[in-house]
C-alpha cells in the first residue's frame, strides 16, 4: 500500500510540478496587475532603477555603454520584463 509503481510516481512528481509552476504563473500575473494598477510602468520604473542606482533619468535612455549605465539599463529590462510582462523584444 505504501509502495507505488514508478509509472504512477512520475505522474505525481508532473502533477506535483506542473501545480507548483501554475501557482508560481499566478503569483507573477497578481504581482504584474498589482504594479500596473499602481500606476507602474517602464517610465516610472526608469525612474525608480535612477533614483536608486544614481544614475539620471535622461542616461538611461541616452545611447551609450559606460558600465554604470549599462548595469542601469539592465535592471530596468530586467524588472520590465519580470515584473511588468513587457516583452523583452519590445524593449
């Protein structure tokens, strides 16, 4: 009785994992809606990566690759992309 097959231990370890994936994709989607109903978008996220990082609202946005700007432009894609669901492509 406390043995199972291992036909039917996969299929509890996929159901396991697909739950737990499910959960984690409505997690990020109430987070998303969360921010966008406070007004967040990729300006004002520019604005928050510049405010913490140092950097000016106007470099991130500016062409060029120092290092400090490049590292600003990355966390600004990075939470766009993570926490906002823009679309990396069209960044």
């Amino acid at each position: 009785m406390g043995q199972y097959s291992a036909t039917m231990q996969i299929g509890i370890t996929f159901w396991r994992d697909w739950v737990e994936s499910s959960r984690k994709r409505e997690e990020a989607m109430e987070r998303r809606y969360a921010l966008r109903s406070r007004g967040f978008d990729l300006e004002r996220g520019g604005s928050r990566v510049s405010e913490v990082l140092g950097v000016e609202p106007d470099e991130l946005w500016a062409k060029g690759k120092h290092r400090r700007i490049v590292g600003a432009r990355s966390l600004l894609c990075y939470c766009a992309v993570r926490d906002l669901g823009i679309f990396m492509s069209s960044l």
